[in-house]
C-alpha cells in the first residue's frame, strides 16, 4: 500500500500544502521560458517544503505550456530531487489507457516513490482539439471508469489484459481521481482512491463532493481510509493592496474564457472595472470565490486558508498561484510556505 510519508514537507495547520502549476505562458515570452520558470519554482518549492508539486494537461490553450503533461513531469522531476511530482491530471479519454500506463511506470521508474497520477475525465480542451487528439469522440466521459479499471490492471502484479506495461506492471503508482463535480466523487469513493476536487474553478459543489466521497468510501488494497486534497487560488503579496494588483491577471484570464478570447497570461492592471462589465465581473466572481480564491497579505492568507481547512477537513491543499511576473510568483509562494509550520 502507497503510503504518504511527509517526512520532507512542513506543514500547515497539521496538513501538507502543494502546488499546481499550470505553466503559464505569459504575455510577450513562449512555453520555453514557462518551462525554466516552472523549474525555478519547483526547485523553491521543494526547498519551501511543499509536498508534491503537479502539472495539468491541457491544450489549444496560448496561455498554458504543460499539453505533454507527462514529459514536463519528467523534466521538473529530473531538476528537483526528493518533492513528489505528478499530473493534476492527465485528462485520461484523450488517451490509449496503456499509453499512460507506460508513460508513468517508466517516470516511476526513472523517479522511485515520487510519482502521482491524477486523472481527470474531462477533455481539458474544445471538441475540434479533443477530436484531434483521439480521431474519434466514441470514448468520451461516460467511459472513464472502465478507463481506470484498465490503468489499475495495467499497473497490477498480476494483469487480467494480456496486454502488458512495460515499465507499469507491477509498479506501485498512487491513482488520484479529480472532479469538478459529484461524478468522480463517487467513483474515487467506491474504487477507494485518492480524490482532489478543483475548487480553485469550480468552488459550487466543493462541500457536496467531499461529503460524497467520505460517507460513500470503500477501503481498497491502496487506501485504507478517506484521503481528499482541495484545489485553492492564492495571490499572496507583502501587502493587500499589491496582492489585488497581482490578482487582476488571473481575473483576466477568466474573463477572456468566458468571453471565448485565447490569450496568454496579461499582466497586472490597476482597475478591472475599465476592463470588464458588471455582469462580466459577477460572472467571473462566480468561478473566483473569495473562500477558494485567496488574495491578501499574509495575515490575509493565513485566515482565510484556515478558513477553508476547517470549513472542509481537508487533508491536503493544492495552490495554484497565476501571477504575471516570475518573482512575484515566488514570492507568493514563499509567503505561503513561511505560513507552514
């Protein structure tokens, strides 16, 4: 059985606290210079003592670097040398099951015990995109517990498949199931896995999933017990006011989803309300809600971060930080880590 052991990672408030990077690309650079940067901070990361430190699968997006999910794993990994590295998550219907089996037993296998496999059912991309990457939509959402039964097979002692991973087989790779909603709640609950809940953008049916997955848990051969991580935005800087500078480009960002404008990360503005609507803003402020998306001083951090914890009971923390400038990326972190105790 996969145990967590954070010998290595201070905590918060008795929790380990992680980070999802989502490799911005930001205004005026290209992915190569994302991907020194995402370096840069797991390399502070890992010294800061966070925990694991996660990339996303996505893709047709300008703005976010991190489409080959799996090699940049490779890459941060290689540069850092103990923190638990992972995908938060692979968006498995993209995907042949044995591709990412194969994938990450040999990063597995390349970084013994560092290793996390998030999944996520969830294109992370349109319809042409996704029609792209599988040339067919017959396996779509709907099929993703089927998927994960092959993954688990795959990677088990002794396949059912006669199909075999190699590296994979055998190899002892946390599967953690991530939702936006109810569905993947359920079914981390019943195949008794690991379960984060991204309620840095989808805040509405956080209460609801953890709720789901604790009374309906299943022990399994891997998690004897309930294990749930929350996805949280923080924009920390040294004052508030400089913290809701910082936080106007992750507001950006959303607006131009909503508005279905590709973009890459924009820098800071001064005042939102030159940019956005009313009824702009209010639907934006519906995806950002102040209870998962934090932005303050450190005072201002610590509260509502505890805030959250207590609120949910949660076991684990997931930050995501989209910040223009690099060092104030850091920064924000660094604030963030020196809140661990």
């Amino acid at each position: 059985m996969y145990k967590h052991t954070h010998d290595k990672a201070r905590k918060f408030n008795h929790i380990p606290l992680s980070i999802l990077d989502l490799a911005p690309i930001v205004e005026g650079s290209t992915a190569s210079d994302s991907f020194k940067e995402s370096v840069e901070l797991a390399q502070h990361a890992e010294k800061w003592g966070y925990n694991r430190y996660w990339l996303a699968e996505h893709h047709n997006m300008p703005g976010i670097a991190s489409s080959a999910t799996s090699v940049l794993i490779g890459h941060i990994a290689g540069n850092t040398n103990y923190m638990r590295v992972g995908s938060g998550g692979v968006m498995l219907p993209n995907h042949a099951t044995i591709v990412i089996a194969e994938q990450f037993g040999t990063l597995e296998s390349l970084y013994p015990g560092r290793i996390d496999l998030g999944l996520g059912r969830a294109p992370g991309t349109d319809q042409a995109t996704a029609y792209a990457l599988r040339r067919t939509l017959h396996m779509g959402p709907e099929d993703f517990p089927m998927q994960v039964n092959e993954l688990q097979d795959y990677f088990s002692d002794d396949p059912v498949s006669r199909v075999r991973a190699i590296p994979g087989q055998g190899l002892d790779i946390p599967i953690w199931l991530l939702g936006s909603s109810d569905f993947s709640a359920r079914l981390a609950a019943e195949k008794g896995t690991y379960f984060s809940f991204a309620s840095h953008f989808a805040p509405a049916y956080l209460l609801q999933a953890l709720k789901l997955y604790r009374d309906n848990f299943k022990p399994s051969d891997k998690l004897d017990k309930p294990y749930a991580m929350i996805g949280v935005n923080v924009i920390a800087a040294d004052t508030d006011e400089q913290a809701n500078y910082l936080a106007s480009s992750h507001q950006m960002q959303f607006l131009n989803i909503r508005k279905g404008i590709q973009s890459k990360l924009q820098a800071p503005v001064k005042n939102m309300d030159e940019i956005w609507t009313p009824m702009e803003k209010a639907a934006v402020e519906e995806s950002l809600d102040p209870n998962t998306t934090i932005v303050g001083g450190p005072d201002t951090v610590k509260q509502k971060l505890e805030k959250i914890q207590e609120a949910t009971e949660a076991d684990e923390i997931i930050i995501s930080s989209q910040i223009y400038h690099l060092e104030d990326r850091l920064r924000s972190y660094e604030i963030v880590s020196e809140l661990m105790k």
